[in-house]
C-alpha cells in the first residue's frame, strides 16, 4: 500500500512538472491549476454548475489581453477570444475535438464526429433540404404553425390567465422541425400543457452535459448500460429515451419499407436513407442518433431565441412600439424573405441572437498535420483550439455595452457601412456551421412578426434573472432553473396603424 501511495505521489509530482515546464503548451498564458489539472474546469463545470465560462472570462482578462488574447484553459486545450480569428479557425479542414457528452449518447451522429472528410460526406445528403430555398418552399407550412400558436393564445386574451409563451415557442418549433425531418408533426401545440418531450430532452442532456468528458471512455460505458438502468439512476433521462424510442420506431419502420405516416412529400429523413448514401451511414443506429440530433437541435436553441427578444420587447415598450409601426406598414403573413429586408425587425433579431447567444458552449478544433501560427504564437500540431461566440458576441470593442439589448446598433452600423453583421455567429462559421440556420432563422421572423402584430402582452412572473444567461450548459442557461417566459395577454390587435417609421 505504501509503495503504491508513493508511486502515486512521485507519478502526479512527474507529471506537474512536465505539464508545467515541458509539456507542448507550457510557454502559453494561463493559471498554473489549469495547466496542472483538467480538475480546474471540473471545478467549476461541475461541482460549481456551468461556471467555466465565467472563469475563461476571468483568465482572458488576467491572461489573455490583447494583442495575443490566446490563454491556455487545460492542460491540453488553448482558448482564444479574437474575433478576427474566429472564422479562420473553424473556417478550415481542421478536424474536430471529441465531444464526450454526446459520444456518449449519440456516438454515431454528424454533430460528433471529429473527421472533416466524414463529417462532409455525413453533411452532403441533407444539406440541401435545409437551404435557404428550401425553406422558403416551406413558407405556407410554417405560417400554419404559427397561426395555431396564435389560436392558442386568443384563448387567453383578456382572461388574465398566464400563458407559458416560452413553452409554446419550444412547442412550435418542435412540431415545425419533426414535420420537416419526418413528414408528421408531433403536434405539441395542441397539448392543453406543451408538454414537449424534445424539449425536456434537450435539458436533461443539458443538464449532464459537462460530467462524461471526466468518465474515461465514456461513450463505451454509457451505451453499455441499458437505458431503463440509466433512468432509474438519473430520471431525468426518461424523456429523453422516449424521445429517442420514437425515433427509433419511425427509423425502423422506414428501413423495412412499413407505411410510415407522412403529411408532406420530401423530408431530412428520406434523404438519410437514400439508397446512393452508403449502406454503413443507413444503420439503425445511425438513424437513431441523426434523427435525435436533428430534433434536438431544432427545438430549444430557436425557441429560447423568440423568447430572449419577445421579453427585451416587453421589457422595452419603445422598441416594441417602433417594431409594430414598421410592421403595420406590411400585411399579415408577409412572407420571410420579405421580412428579413425590414431594417427594424432585422436588428431586432439580429440583436437577440447575439445576445441569447444558442450555442455558448467553446467549440473546438485541432490540426494534426502541421504547426498553426497565430500572431507571435506558433501552436504545436494536434494541439486543441477553441473559441466561443460568448466572447465573440460580448467583444466591447464591437459591440459597446454588450449586455444592453440594442436593436439600433445594426441600423446604425449599416448606415455607416460598417459589416457588424459578420462579427455575428450565432449558429457557428464554416465547414459545420449549423444546418437547420436557415429554418431558425424563418421560424423567428414569423412567429416574432405574428406575436407583435397581433397581441399585447405584459410579461408575468418573469424577470431579467430569469431570462440572462449565467451558467454554459451547451447554450446559455439563467441562474436558476424557472419556468421561462410567461405572459397575459391583455387585448388582440385588430386594426393596422400606418404611420411613417424614424430610426
């Protein structure tokens, strides 16, 4: 016993000293904990709930500053706060560093695999079902949603009854994204509660996001335990695996030829088991864990984000005011495409998706083939780089006072032929930037524009601290756990007010 209490000792000793003095990384900024041990961001992913970014924050003032805001956060991963270099770093072949938590549940899906070449061919058959024409092509199916979110709602006007707008968003969105991928709708909108097992999913995974990167093989060890076994130990998980049975059901189905209940002709999904994708990319499992991801990703980020700017609006009568004048001057159902030419609406919702910031979680990249050079840096080869849009999207120098919702600053850049539009990368850059872009950003031009023109609401029982995000859960979470926004509604709007806009 003492001899392997002492080799233990003499082995941490070793290994301190090297990663401090010899390790590739050791020249580069950072706190020596950090370097020392991958326990610093366990600290404070973990034990302190989704506070790393908040001490990244802390080691990039101390450390980081410009002109090379490069600062080493582990002992094997650099993190860098450059907006210049942001699309550099994920705009290349570089290849992707394993991502534990969802390797550990979705092992097979595109969003984890860490090749460029696979995860190109992975992104080619469904690319173009998520364009920006093919969206378009998805106008009249979109509107239809939004108008039963709205039927929703006239149930409540005027009755004083708080309705769970956060709720429905996440309802709407799902019942949007598993029409699209699948053909049917789960129709979550016409629950007399929302109840939305996409949604919870999308948390209880959230909510356990940080803890597999410390489970050595982690992917291996939870696949391994049957899914009844891991909701017992954590019953969180239970909408989250029947979430993934149904997926599992319809993928099943589709790859025996069965009639599978379908409300529209081409869906994601008959793109992934298109007789020219490769047998091994057809799998069962494959299916289960694509599906899951295309579903998941399509519901909490979007939702969130109307959420974010329906409460900056309510909290900010003014620039409400201004969005619905600029909206009376167009008539109901006004199409995306001619939405997103507004000058208004489009800093509205260019301000809440910077703000909201859907993916804050730092991804990250590495070159195994050569050394990176970045300012008077030379990164050593396979070295892990990340960056995140938290610190892109709060840069001061960008975008003084970051924390104020400014719909403004985009008109005025514009006016000014500044290009602040590309300092904006809510949905990521590059070779993996997020495919369902185009589909969000439809889904929140009109369920923000139906909500305005047709209702008045307050908010309820929500709050700033509610709605801010504190904790990185994969994407920003508040301080505490509530019910998101809810709000009455006091009177629907009938009339138009045509008045001529000033910015």
């Amino acid at each position: 016993m003492i001899t392997l209490i002492v080799a233990s000792l003499l082995f941490l000793v070793g290994r301190t000293i090297y990663r401090l003095y010899i390790h590739p990384l050791s020249k580069f900024p950072g706190p020596k904990l950090a370097a020392i041990s991958s326990f610093y961001e366990f600290y404070y992913s973990v034990l302190k709930g989704g506070m790393f970014i908040r001490e990244m924050e802390r080691m990039h003032e101390k450390y980081g500053k410009s002109p090379s805001p490069i600062v080493r956060i582990t002992p094997n991963e650099l993190h860098i706060s450059d907006p210049d270099y942001y699309g550099e770093l994920f705009g290349g072949t570089r290849d992707k560093v394993p991502m534990p938590a969802l390797e550990a549940f979705l092992p097979t899906s595109m969003v984890v695999t860490v090749g460029h070449n696979l995860h190109a061919a992975r992104r080619r058959p469904v690319a173009n079902y998520f364009s920006k024409m093919a969206v378009q092509n998805l106008d009249s199916v979109l509107q239809s949603k939004v108008d039963k979110l709205c039927d929703r709602m006239q149930e409540v006007v005027s009755t004083g009854i708080i309705f769970p707008l956060g709720a429905a968003f996440a309802a709407l969105t799902a019942d949007v994204i598993s029409e699209c991928s699948y053909g049917f709708s789960v129709n979550y909108l016409d629950d007399p509660d929302f109840k939305n097992d996409i949604q919870q999913g999308v948390s209880n995974l959230a909510s356990i996001i940080h803890i597999p990167r410390w489970v050595p093989f982690s992917s291996t060890v939870f696949s391994s335990i049957p899914e009844r076994l891991l909701s017992r130990v954590h019953p969180a998980l239970k909408a989250t695996f029947r979430l993934k049975q149904l997926v599992r059901t319809t993928s099943q189905a589709a790859l025996e030829n069965k009639e599978v209940r379908k409300e529209c002709d081409q869906t994601v999904f008959d793109a992934l088991i298109d007789p020219t994708v490769p047998p091994v990319e057809r799998s069962l499992n494959r299916l289960v864990d694509e599906g899951m991801i295309i579903l998941m990703a399509g519901v909490e980020t979007t939702a969130s984000t109307l959420s974010s700017i329906i409460f900056n609006l309510l909290y900010s009568p003014d620039m409400l005011s201004k969005l619905r004048k600029e909206l009376d001057l167009h008539p109901d159902h006004t199409s995306w495409s001619e939405l997103e030419r507004l000058p208004y609406m489009r800093g509205v919702i260019n301000e809440g998706l910077r703000i909201f910031m859907s993916h804050s979680q730092r991804l990250t990249r590495a070159d195994t083939t050569a050394n990176t050079k970045y300012k008077d840096w030379v990164i050593p080869a396979g070295s892990a780089v990340s960056q995140s849009i938290h610190f892109l999207h709060t840069n001061t120098e960008i975008f003084p006072e970051p924390y104020r919702f400014d719909p403004e600053r985009w008109i005025r850049a514009q006016e000014q032929g500044d290009r602040l539009e590309t300092c904006l990368a809510p949905f990521s850059k590059g070779t993996r930037q997020c495919l369902g872009m185009h589909l969000a950003y439809a889904e929140i031009y009109l369920g923000l524009a139906a909500i305005v023109r047709r209702f008045d609401l307050e908010l309820a029982q929500t709050t700033p601290e509610d709605m801010n995000h504190y904790r990185e859960y994969a994407f920003g979470h508040p301080k505490k756990r509530n019910a998101g926004l809810r709000c009455i509604s006091t009177a629907k709007i009938t009339s138009k007010h045509v008045v001529n806009v000033e910015y």
